[in-house]
C-alpha cells in the first residue's frame, strides 16, 4: 500500500486535476490518495472566518460565493457540469456553510474555525473523486472526519492513535483500491470537525500510512524535491537528496515548510520512507527522507520564516521569571494557538518568537497584560541557518537591525527587524 499526498498547489486548477490523474492512472498497488484543498481554498475560507469574528456576515457570505465559482469553473473545465451527483454533493456542502456563517454568535473561535476551513478539503476531493471515477480510475471517497478521531484541541487537534487505526482498517481493505479522502481535517469524539494545523495534509498522510502500514509516502510538489532554501526568497538552492528523519523533524521545527513538522514521527516510528517529488515532472529524482543520515551535514539549510511576532513578557514587580510564570504563560500561549518557535529569558524578562492568527493577537495580550509588561513586534523576520558554514547574511536580510541572535554547533538563528 501507498499513500500520495497532492498540496493545493497540485490540485490548484482543472489542469493540475487531469496532472494528479496522469500521474496516478497506472498505479496498480492499493493507493490511499491524501487531497488539500485546491489553490488558495484555505487562505479564502480563513478570510470567511475572519469575516464572521468581526460579524461581518454578508462579506463572508458573498467571499463564499466567489469560493464557490472558483470551484464551478473547474468542474466546467473538467466537463463534470452534467454529473448530476457531484452537483447535489458540492450543494449540500455550500448551503450547509452557508448556515454555519449565518448562525454564527460570538462563540469558539477555533472550533468554528474548523467547521469553516474543513471544507476546502471536502470540495476538492469530491470533485476529484469525481473527475477520476469519469475517467476510469475507479476510487472510493472516504470522509477523514471518520477515520482520524482527535481531541478537542481545534485548530491544531491531537490524534487518537489507536481508535483512527481501527476506523481506518475498517474501512480500507487492502485490495487493490484506489481511496481518495481529505488531508488536514478529523474529527473529535462527539463528531464535531476538527483540522490538524495548517499545512496539515502531509500529517494525515503520515497517519494513514501509519495506520496500514504503508510501504511508501509520496508528497508531490512543485519543486524537484527538498530545496535546502525557499527558491522563491533565495537565489541559489540545493537539493537535499538524502537525508534522516531526525534532521527533517529539525529542519521542520525550524520553520522549513516543505513537510508538517508532526509528519515524521509516526513514519519513523514504522520505518517508512516519505519521497518527496514534483508533480511538474515525475521523472526528476525527489528527495527521500528515511532512516539514512549519512548526508545530513553535506549541505546548509536556510529557513526564512517571515511576519513573526515577538514578544517580551517582564512582571510588573521586577520579580524574576521563574518555572511557575513560564508554564503558566505557555498555557496562555497553546490557549491562543500561539506557535512558539525561539525562545530567550533573563532574570527578568522572558522573549518569544513565534506565529499567532492576528484575530488572537488581542485575546493574548489582555491574558498577558494583567499580571505582566509586555512589549511586542509584529512583522519580525526569524532566519535560521542549519549546519552552518562559512556564509554571509543572505540578500533578504541585510541591512536590517538583529534583535535577537542565537548560535549552537549546529544552528545559528536571527531575529530581524525591517
Ligand atoms: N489546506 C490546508 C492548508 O492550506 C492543509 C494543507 O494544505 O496541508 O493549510
């Protein structure tokens, strides 16, 4: 069994939809197809549900309505307008959007969250399922939220191992079937919709291979394999052909986005290798990340993550920052979903850096502000450089002020100001 996860960028258009058929057509071992949602689906649907926090329900309802002709084209584009089926399926789902939108008081921000997101996953693999059933690849449809049972945690929910394991041996048979279902989305134990983080679709595919026992996990990309920089932001990049899963679960807790840095453990755990390759030209080499790490100090690594917030907590009596404030800020800080990704303290100061939903930003600093000072940036850049050689600043981040520098054998990181 294999399981392939095709990203959004991969399934962005009608092309990249007849792309993903081409590139699965002649599998002829049991395939578990793990599908984002299409393009920038999830991006708009945030938006949706920004819009429903500030109670601007119309706005929200006419962006769904253009998310909805987005989708409409497509399925024009892949002549399935005349499958009645799919039509009634991709109704169903608008309308029963549309009544979460409506309905909306000022709740739960994250579990409503996760009601709205979850169906940009539910749209592009109905319609998916769809195109390839058409076209003679004959595929089961599988509802995630049935088969990956979380916790209550929305927005960044923690798996249930063994009862997901058990939903989804009953419901893959292991004979010779294509299955097609959503990454990103579960369910709690009350059926409520959960979602598994952002870019949490390669996270599903590493449960399901978990699950079955996967021989392989392919994610398919649009670039050649694992770059050792963004190419969009640095000019020079390097393939990482090989290397260990300890230094992808590195590579990823520093903010590298190539995988979701939860994917690698329950791989490793069953010694199964993740390929990573391009959906633009399947017969490049990809990088494979398995239990090898002969080559993983061959090559620097550049990890840029941009529009970081940072945070400089202090109390207000010049008491030091001891164990006790720090649990409890870190409390504060899963409370918000707020993703702490460099940390530093003194006596009497305690800094992070890390991302937060900007709707959040407000509830965090209200909790922080009754019993601490608080300072804050916004927009600040955190570049960390892995296995460090002899190198200069990159072009993207000269001429900016350090606030933050942090240096160990293998890891120097910068915090940067514009
Ligand atoms: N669609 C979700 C996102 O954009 C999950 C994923 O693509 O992995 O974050």
């Amino acid at each position: 069994m294999k399981v392939y996860k095709f990203g959004g960028a991969s399934v962005k258009d009608a092309n990249a939809v007849r792309n993903l058929y081409s590139l699965i057509k002649d599998e002829n071992s049991e395939l578990i197809v793990v599908v984002s949602a299409m393009g920038k689906t999830t991006n708009r649907l945030e938006h949706i549900w920004e819009k429903c926090i500030s109670q601007k329900q119309k706005n929200a309802i006419h962006e769904l309505d253009k998310l909805s002709l987005f989708h409409s084209e497509i399925i024009n584009n892949l002549n399935l307008s005349q499958d009645e089926k799919l039509d009634v399926k991709l109704k169903s789902y608008v309308n029963e959007l549309k009544e979460i939108i409506k309905n909306y008081k000022n709740e739960n921000h994250a579990l409503i969250y996760d009601q709205i997101v979850s169906f940009g996953e539910l749209f592009s693999t109905t319609i998916i399922s769809h195109f390839l059933n058409q076209n003679g690849k004959n595929n089961t449809w599988l509802d995630a939220r049935k088969l990956i049972v979380t916790s209550d945690h929305f927005q960044e929910a923690r798996v249930n191992w063994d009862k997901s394991q058990k939903n989804i041996h009953e419901s893959i048979s292991n004979q010779g079937k294509v299955y097609i279902t959503q990454g990103f989305i579960g369910a709690n134990k009350d059926g409520q919709t959960t979602t598994l983080g952002r870019e949490g679709s390669d996270y599903s595919a590493a449960i399901l291979a978990w699950s079955v026992n996967a021989n392989e996990v392919v994610i398919w990309k649009d670039v050649s394999g694992l770059l050792n920089a963004d190419p969009k932001l640095f000019k020079e990049t390097e393939q990482l052909f090989k290397i260990s899963f300890k230094e992808a679960i590195e590579l990823s807790y520093l903010g590298a986005s190539v995988i979701h840095p939860k994917t690698i453990k329950p791989l490793q755990n069953k010694g199964i290798p993740l390929s990573i390759r391009s959906f633009l030209n399947d017969s490049q080499k990809g990088s494979v990340i398995s239990n090898n790490g002969e080559n993983d100090r061959d090559i620097p690594s550049f990890i840029f993550k941009p529009n970081q917030l940072l945070i400089s907590i202090s109390t207000k009596d010049y008491s030091f920052i001891f164990e006790d404030h720090i649990s409890e800020l870190f409390r504060l800080f899963a409370e918000v979903g707020l993703k702490v990704h460099l940390m530093q303290n003194s006596a009497l100061n305690f800094s992070i850096c890390g991302h937060i939903k900007t709707p959040l930003l407000p509830k965090l600093l209200s909790s922080l502000n009754e019993k601490y000072v608080v300072k804050y940036n916004e927009k600040v850049d955190l570049l960390s450089i892995r296995h460090y050689k002899d190198f200069e600043l990159p072009e993207i981040v000269k001429n900016q002020e350090i606030l933050i520098q942090q240096r160990s054998r293998s890891t120097i990181r910068y915090v940067f100001k514009k």
